[in-house]
C-alpha cells in the first residue's frame, strides 16, 4: 500500500516560479499532494498560487519567516510521509519520487548540493555551508554534508513536530537537532544545484552563517551536554532569540 505524501512548500515573492514548478509536479503525479505556504508576498504570488488547478494554499497575512511556512504546512496535513522543497527551482521536483523510495529504508532524508560535484556557489556560501555543516556532524555525531540544503524529507510519524518553535531560516537547524533527539541518523542523496541569480537570494548569507553557529552550539550544550529538550515550556518562540 503506498504512503500518503505532503509536499510542503514555502514561499515568499515568487511569481515567476509558481507554474514552472506546478507543471514539473504535476508532470510528476503530485500536484494533489502541494502545499503551498506564502509568507505574505507582495508580489502577484498569491494570485498565481490561486489559480493553479490542485494541491492546497495557505497564506500568513505577515512576513512570519521560513521557520514559521514549514510548521504552517506540517500542521496542515497528516500525510505519512513529508518533503520541504524550495519552489525556485534550484533544486529540480524530479528528484521527489527517489525521495519517497528513500523513506521506507531511512526515516528523514537531505538533497546535498556537495555529493555529486563542486556546487555553483561563491566560495564564501561553500565556506559558510561546509562550516555549517560540519560543525553540527562534530557536536551531533551525524554525517551530513549540507545541512542547510533546500529539500528534505520525513517520516512524519518518527518526529515531535510539535515541538518546533523557530521562526526563521534558523529553524533549519532546530529541525535537525529535533531529528537527532528522536535518535534518527540524516540520510544524504546527491541532488543537482541550480542557483538563482545573486541579486534574488532571500537570506544574508554570513549573518545567517553565524546565527546558525550560534544555534547549534546553543542546543549542542542545552540538548547534549545538559541533557535538557529541545525546548522548555509549552508556546512558540516567535522571535528566534539567541538563546534555546
């Protein structure tokens, strides 16, 4: 019996994207299982996401962050299974049926731009990312090669979902640490990169860099060393402070 899928997919100002990446999906039988969560665009992304003939649209009235799409989507779905994708493009929807396999031999399940060759990325993003990455794997005994990748894929069953509270992009780390916690090793799979243009980039590279730092030596010392939850008290914390 095949699983039910979800394909969770944040979105911020992306009109130029939104049928391209439909078309690839629904090319793909999927279009029914989309969820598109727009962060307040300000663009026509909303009017374009309305018009697409499948899959479901949530909109956040405010600009929330990243963090904050993907919870969206986990709480509006009880699929089996869960995929979070980028919809610009830089990683191809072809890769989703490789990914749905995947799972039923590992629980969670990250697209590495680093596998398969040099990504086409400034040597400070491959800096930023390798630094990332590597520091979480040494703290977190994982093997993961791009942590901060724009595709990743669960079990949903497997993880406390409800226990995700961070609203920007440092969300990418509490979601990793939450699958440490569970006991889960990440399963990387090569995946082609194709970047957008550098003007386009959503994310402040080095700040964020050095916010992800902080974040994962933060729950390396509460989660690991103290041996406390990801979290203490019930509520989200919606402004992503330096503390965990």
């Amino acid at each position: 019996m095949s699983r039910s899928v979800a394909i969770i997919v944040p979105v911020f100002n992306e009109e130029s994207s939104i049928e391209p990446f439909y078309d690839r999906v629904d090319r793909l039988g999927f279009a029914e299982s989309l969820i598109f969560v727009d962060n307040a665009s300000t663009d026509g992304t909303i009017t374009r996401l309305e018009a697409l003939p499948k899959g479901k649209v949530i909109r956040h009235e405010r600009n929330r962050g990243y963090g904050a799409s993907v919870r969206s989507g986990f709480e509006a779905t009880d699929a089996e299974l869960l995929i979070v994708m980028d919809v610009d493009l830089e990683f191809p929807p072809e890769v989703i049926p490789e990914l749905i396999e995947g799972l039923e031999q590992h629980r969670v399940i990250y697209c590495s731009r680093f596998m398969a060759e040099t990504p086409n990325m400034s040597l400070v993003r491959r800096l930023g990312n390798r630094l990332v990455s590597q520091l979480f794997d040494l703290l977190f005994r994982q093997n993961t090669t791009d942590l901060c990748t724009g595709v990743k894929a669960l079990r949903a069953n497997a993880f406390p979902l409800s226990q995700l509270r961070f609203d920007g992009f440092e969300a990418a780390i509490e979601i990793a640490v939450m699958f440490v916690l569970a006991g889960a090793r990440i399963h990387d799979v090569p995946i082609t990169y194709t970047p957008r243009s550098r003007d386009r980039s959503k994310m402040r590279h080095v700040p964020e860099a050095l916010k992800f730092v902080r974040h994962i030596v933060g729950f390396w010392l509460r989660c690991i060393v103290l041996g406390r939850p990801l979290h203490s008290g019930p509520g989200r914390d919606r402004r992503s402070p330096s503390g965990v």
